[in-house]
C-alpha cells in the first residue's frame, strides 16, 4: 500500500499542531505496517506568511518521500480584512468570497496541487481542513481521499467553500469525539466511514536535568504551557489570569510558557517566556512541573495533555474546549476552567493537595498506556486506510450554490475565559 499526505507545511521544524500529527502518523505507518509513505507540501514553515524557507523537491526524512513545492505568492494581508469580517459574521460569506478567503489564506501552490492529482497513491490523506492545499486538491485526486478536519469550533468550519471539501472526501478520521460531533453538525458527513483516533504518545526521554534548572527558577515551583504562545492558544489571557493570580496570593510560584511565541505577552517578574525549546528540555520541564496548563479555547486534540500525563504531572485545560475538556474526562486526568475565579479555584486545590495531583497523574497515565500508544493506533489506522482504498472513490458530488440551510456558530467571538456553567472537576467517563 501507498498513502500520500496532503499538509500545508511538514517537518520536523514545525512544533505541534495538525501537520505534525501528519508526519507522526506517516513515519509510524512506514515502520509498523510496511506501508510506502509520500508527503505533499509546501516549502513554508510560518504559517503567518507562507514565505519559501525550505529548498523544493525531494527529500527523505523518517522513511517518508516528501515532495516540497514553492509558493505561488506569500499571505496576501487583504485576507486579514476579510478574515476579520467573516470572524464577526460567517454567515454573510458567500461561496464566491469564501473561495476567495481560502486563496488568500494560502498556501497556494498550483504546482502542489497538480501533482497531488497525478499521484498513484492507493489513498490520499488531507490534513487539515483549513488550507487551500486540502480545498484545492481533495476533489481532483484518482485515489480515495480520507481527510482529518482537525476541527474546532470556529468561524471557518462554517464557511460555504468547505460544503464542498467536506463533500469531496471519502472518509474521516477525528481525534476526539467532540470533533467529530462538531462536524457532524455542521456538515453531513455521518453516513461516510469515519475513525476515532487519537495521535500517539511514545516513551519520554530520560530526565536530563532539573525544569526549573532549564527555566533559570532556581528551586522555585511553577506552573508551564507548552505550545504556541499565540492569543488564539489562550496564552496572554492565561499570563494575565496568573499575573491576577500573583497579586492576590504573593509567593514563589512561577508560570512557564513554553514554545514558538506568535503574540507578546506582557513582561512579569514571574512569568518566563522560553521560545522553541529542545525535545529533551520540553519533557525536563513538563516533567518537574506542578501543574501542566492548557489554556487554548480551540482544538481538535491537543498532545501536550498525554505527554503531561506520561512524565507524571496533572493538567488543566480551558472548559471552553471540548475537545481537551473531553480529554480530561476521559482519562481522569485534570480539571478545567471557564473563568478567573475557576482558574484560581483550580490552581489553589492543586497546590494544596499534593495527594489529588499525583491521583490525578496516574489515572492519566493509566489511560495513556491504554489508549495513546503507537503500537495500538498505527494498527488500527493501517486497517482503515486499507478498507477506505478498496471501498474506491464516491461519486463526486456536484458543486453547490449560495443557497444553504446553515447551523449558526456557537462559539464565534467567545472569550477564552469567559464563565461556563460547566464549572470545575474530575469526572471520569
């Protein structure tokens, strides 16, 4: 068998997000099941600007073939104005426009697109929906295509362009079961194949030296976020939650964010700001944290919550997400805020009870072992390709007008940290 991935940006430069988990799926493909694996993607790596960085054409990394094609034209900054109208309303997009939204959210490349179309690949995996690579090609390619939203409530999904993505794929894979409730409701996906699959977690690194000691705390104990740091990500309003935080319990407590920084986050005595840090530095400093937090209101799946639990440390997750919410449910693993007063709640019972914390971590690490490990979902995912590839491809559908019947959004322009009746808790499902 022969799957090509169809990802905007690949490698392994690129930190978190959708097109990492599509590189961790194709290289545990190549090396549990055999399986020859190609990559179709471009030569960017920021996501803000889609400028060329990387060299096109052919290269090999992890087993994978992956094919590089530049750009046709960088971001256009005209897509932000309309990115901030349609933000404010989705609704008012009509297909023309939302055709246009995608062109100018890029990345274009036409040469990309072509060859996704001659590929001979007995399946073709699009990830995510979002971009203009999976737009463009995932109605012109000969193989069944599977596409993995890697959705999220957010105004875009409810764009009329993505009627007809949604339309042209074969199957689906989620990541969480709220994904794939969100676009059950939005698109009429339901009577396709689908598969619930997580991204795996593999075994940590060996602790190197102390988290404290990469962050320059000395001996102080601290609080860390691992991702981008980006206001979409929930990170400034977690800075200015834990900045209140300080000023109404004084101490020695600290707050790391760690990763690629996309937005400033106000200067704090207690508060560090690390930038891209080594794999080995990630795991030393998640592993000697006292609570891991992961503030974004807006994903699909977010790995940083397994890890968390693999190195023995609890989580906290933002109540407005349902995906990592359901996360924690699930595995029993942490709690969740929707408001200031939850944050300081949680952050206060965590600190208190030394006891919750360690149950919380291994209740989570239990679930991991059960249900993240590669060994588990490389096998499961090869089976599914195989049925979607000898199923073929579905009758395309016809392309669709601006005359829709449309579920409203139901979190576009919601404040991250806004009070949620779900309140706060353990709750195992």
């Amino acid at each position: 068998m022969r799957v090509a991935f169809v990802t905007p940006r690949y490698g392994p430069e690129v930190v978190g997000g959708a097109e990492s988990g599509a590189r961790q799926l194709a290289e545990h493909l190549v090396t549990s099941s055999g399986w020859e694996a190609e990559v179709f993607t471009t030569c960017a790596l920021d996501h803000l600007s889609w400028a060329d960085e990387l060299a096109p054409g052919d290269v090999r990394l992890g087993g994978v073939d992956v094919h590089r094609f530049p750009t046709d034209r960088p971001r256009d900054p005209e897509g932000l104005v309309l990115d901030g109208r349609f933000r404010a309303d989705p609704s008012s997009a009509t297909l023309e426009a939302s055709r246009r939204w995608v062109a100018l959210n890029g990345p274009v490349s036409t040469g990309l697109v072509d060859a996704v179309a001659a590929s001979d690949a007995d399946v073709v995996v699009f990830y995510p929906y979002l971009y203009h690579p999976t737009v463009a090609a995932i109605a012109r390619t000969p193989a069944p295509a599977v596409l993995h939203p890697a959705a999220h409530d957010e105004p875009a999904l409810y764009l009329p362009v993505f009627d007809e993505t949604f339309a042209a794929a074969d199957a689906f894979v989620f990541h969480t079961m709220a994904e794939r409730r969100l676009v059950q409701g939005v698109h009429p996906v339901a009577g396709r194949p689908q598969l619930l699959l997580p991204l795996g977690v593999a075994d940590p690194p060996p602790a190197r030296r102390p988290g404290a000691e990469v962050l320059g705390l000395g001996d102080r104990p601290y609080l860390v976020s691992v991702g981008r740091v980006d206001e979409h990500k929930g990170s400034v309003m977690l800075a200015a939650f834990f900045a209140t935080y300080k000023q109404r319990h004084p101490g020695p407590l600290a707050l790391a964010l760690v990763g690629p920084v996309s937005a400033a986050v106000p200067a704090h005595p207690d508060v560090v700001v690390t930038g891209i840090v080594s794999e080995q530095d990630k795991y030393d400093v998640l592993r000697d944290a006292v609570v891991s937090v992961a503030p974004s209101p807006l994903e699909a799946f977010c790995m940083v919550v397994p890890e968390s639990w693999t190195v023995g440390v609890p989580v906290v997750v933002n109540a407005h997400c349902a995906a990592t919410t359901e996360q924690c449910r699930r595995a029993g693993g942490g709690l969740w805020f929707g408001s200031y007063r939850q944050f300081e709640a949680v952050v206060d019972r965590l600190l208190a009870d030394a006891r919750l914390r360690s149950g919380l971590a291994a209740s989570g690490r239990a679930y991991v072992e059960a249900n993240y490990r590669w060994e588990l979902l490389s096998t499961r995912y090869a089976r599914f390709l195989e049925e979607v590839a000898a199923r073929g491809r579905r009758p395309r559908p016809p392309a669709r007008g601006d005359v829709r019947s449309r579920p409203s959004p139901r979190s576009v322009g919601s404040a991250a940290g806004r009070p949620s009746s779900r309140g706060t808790g353990r709750r195992r499902s």
